[in-house]
C-alpha cells in the first residue's frame, strides 16, 4: 500500500515508504510471534504502534486535500494496524491467563 501511495504521488517522498520499512521488520519478527516468542511478539507490538502513529499525518493531509485514493490507501492501513493491535492485546492476555491458570 506505502508503495502504492509513493507511485501515486506527484511529489514522491521518502516517508510515504515507512509503513513498507516497518512491514518488512514485522514480516522479519512472523516466526516469532507465530511461535509465542514474548520478546519478538512485543516488538511487533511496538513496531505496530509506531506504524499506527506515523499513519495518522498521512491521513489527515488526505482528509485536508479530499483526496479519496490517498485516504482509502491509509484509511486501509491504520485499519489493519489496529486489528493487529488488537490480536497482539489479545494473544498477550491469554497467554498470561493461560499462565496464572498453571500456578
């Protein structure tokens, strides 16, 4: 989607890559997490925040500039940042459910 967003821009810049940058690290840390690994799983949670908050400008200059491709493209990626928020929150509260549940 970043990708997409730097071809589509008359002006091409360099932050329109981060979301790419940081999807690369997440897809570095998928064993990890696949596997319950804590200490890859709550950097992915970190790199998912941080993502989640570079997001934010991108969308509001596209909602300044009523510019719909560019607010589908971020508005398509905070959403799905959000939900893998979600499932890291999620997966940390039943594994430390799961552990008070073994003492």
């Amino acid at each position: 989607m970043s990708g997409w967003g730097y071809l589509d821009a008359l002006t091409p810049s360099m932050f329109t890559l981060f979301p790419m940058y940081f999807a690369i690290i997440l897809l570095a840390l998928n064993d990890g997490v696949k596997y319950e690994n804590k200490s890859q799983a709550k950097v992915a949670m970190v790199v998912s925040v941080i993502i989640l908050a570079i997001l934010f400008n991108p969308f509001s200059v596209a909602m300044a500039d009523e510019n719909h491709m560019a607010i589908f493209r971020t508005g398509t990626m905070i959403l799905t940042t959000v939900v893998a928020i979600f499932f890291f929150v999620r997966s940390f509260l039943n594994n430390r459910f799961a552990n008070q549940n073994k003492r």
